[in-house]
C-alpha cells in the first residue's frame, strides 16, 4: 500500500543485517558479491528482472520448508523465480523444526 520510494526502515534494516551476513559469508570463502535492497511490487517478477538486467549466473535463495498438504510447497515468489529465471536456482531451505 506505501509507494515504492517509502522509507520503511526496520525492513531496510534487517535486509541490510542479512546483506552484510552473506558478504562475509562470501568473503571467507574468497568470493565476491554485492548486495542490494529493491523496492517492489512482487519480489518474484523483481529478483527475474534484476537477474535479467545484470546478467546473472546464480540466484541463491533461502526457503522455509511447507508441506501443509503433505507434498513440498513453495511460495509464491520462489514458484514464480523457478519458473521465470533464466539461470540457475539454488534453494537454501532452513532447517525443519519439529
């Protein structure tokens, strides 16, 4: 509902929090990358785009693991990243709680 240039900072903040970790994450393993927080409408079609846009090789995403129904379920903004991306998808999926 805010416009797309709305400062929202405890989003900004925890998305700057997660930057940094996967940087130096990165960095230990002698690998650059760069981090940067985009301001969108649908995160899917926003992280395609941008993929497109810089020409990307990798898109590494985190995902909680869902199995409401009894089979693996995704979100809709990873759904739409597997399908839509043009390079290669890694999922991270966090650790199942009990």
């Amino acid at each position: 509902n805010l416009p797309l240039d709305a400062q929202v900072e405890p989003e900004e903040a925890a998305g700057e929090e997660i930057i940094s970790k996967a940087q130096q994450v990165c960095s230990e393993q002698g690998c650059n990358v760069e981090g940067e927080i985009l301001q969108a409408r649908e995160a899917g079609t926003a992280i395609v785009d941008e993929a497109v846009n810089l020409e990307v090789d990798l898109i590494i995403m985190g995902t909680v693991y869902q199995r409401p129904f009894g089979e693996l379920q995704f979100g809709k903004v990873v759904d739409h990243v597997m399908r839509n991306a043009q390079c290669e998808v890694w999922l991270c999926r966090h650790q199942v709680e009990e």
